[in-house]
C-alpha cells in the first residue's frame, strides 16, 4: 500500500507539472503571436504631394511611385513610377506586373521624362536596343538599387511577342550619355538605340 501511494503521488505532481509547463508554453507562444517578442515592421514612407503629382502627371490618377530622389546617382532628383495591373492575368505568376512606367527628371524644378515602357521601352533619344519589335501591353517589372550605379530595372514581356521571344531586358542609367539604355545579356555593356522600329511582319518575311 505505501508504495502505491508513492507511486500514485508522483503521477499527481507529474500531471501537475506537465500541466504547467503547458501553461508556460502556452502563454509564450501568444507572447509571439501578440507581437510583443517580435519587433513592429517599419512603415513604408509616405510620397510627398509633391512627387506623387508629378508622377500623376505622367501616367494619371492610377500611378504608384516606387522610389524617388538621387536614382541615377547623377545629382539630380528623379521619380520612378508605374501603373499596375488591376488584376494578374490568369496563369501568370504574381509579381510586379505594370502596363507603363516612367522615370522622371527634376530639371531646373521642372519634371521630364528621361525613360518610359508602355508598349515599347524608350527613351528621349529613340527606342531602347533589344526591345520587342511587336507591342507589349504588360510587363513584369523586377529592379534594385546599386550604391554606385542606381536603378537598375527589368523588364520582361508577360506574352511572347509576336515574331519575337520572351526575353528580359535591362535597364540602367549611362553616366556617358545621360540616358537610361538597355543592356546586353550579361548586363554589363549598354545598347545604343534606333529612332524608328521595324514591324514584326517584316521582319519575318526576310
């Protein structure tokens, strides 16, 4: 008998300390869950007036500024914006998809375009080398800042172009001709550009 008391007493004090060690685990995990052992994601800044109207100005009310100030690391203040894609496209995978895009230019306090992608990729001078000769109307967009050579866009055709392959293509400030250019596949050399393209249709029948 007072070994079965024994053994009876030690299962009681082992169900209570299982029962708290649960207790404990349970009150850390909602700790976690409350957000108290993780600190807040920063919020995102907002877009002064400002910025957000000059990128207006150049694609309408539905624009979205993605980054803005030294982007081309050229001293001068530049604004890159897009419009989105109102929904993704059935089976393409979700991402940053856009229509058109824009990078801005403060000039003497006024905003020019020094690139655009909206059908084609373009820039002041002409059409960028290895764009599509077909139109493209939607995009997906991928780019990241580099502390030396600033914005670097890519942009790659949702469809394959008529005439032409799904290829992505890009982009990058050239400090020796002051103008956003293409650049070959292994994104180390710029391409020039050409005023006029040929359509795909004509291509193909040479």
């Amino acid at each position: 008998m007072k070994r079965y008391a024994i053994f009876a007493a030690a299962g009681v004090v082992a169900l209570v300390c299982a029962g708290c060690d649960k207790s404990f685990m349970s009150s850390s995990v909602e700790s976690t869950k409350n957000g108290t052992a993780q600190p807040a994601a920063p919020a995102k800044p907002a877009i002064p007036p400002d910025i957000q109207a000059a990128a207006e100005g150049a694609l309408g009310s539905e624009t979205e500024v993605l980054a803005f100030g030294d982007l081309a690391k050229n001293g001068k203040q530049q604004i890159f914006a897009v419009n989105r894609l109102k929904s993704t496209p059935q089976g393409v995978m979700p991402g940053t998809l856009v229509s058109r895009a824009v990078v801005l230019e403060n000039d003497g306090g006024k905003w020019k375009e020094v690139f655009r992608c909206d059908e084609h990729l373009q820039n002041p001078k002409g059409y960028l080398g290895g764009t599509p000769l077909a139109t493209v109307p939607a995009w997906r967009l991928q780019s990241e800042q580099h502390e030396d050579k600033g914005l670097q866009m890519y942009f790659t055709p949702l469809a394959k172009p008529a005439g032409g392959y799904i290829e992505t293509i890009g982009i990058r400030w050239n400090p020796e001709q002051k103008l956003y250019e293409s650049l070959d596949r292994t994104y180390e050399h710029f391409l020039g550009e050409t005023k006029n393209l040929e359509s795909p249709e004509s291509q193909v029948r040479q």
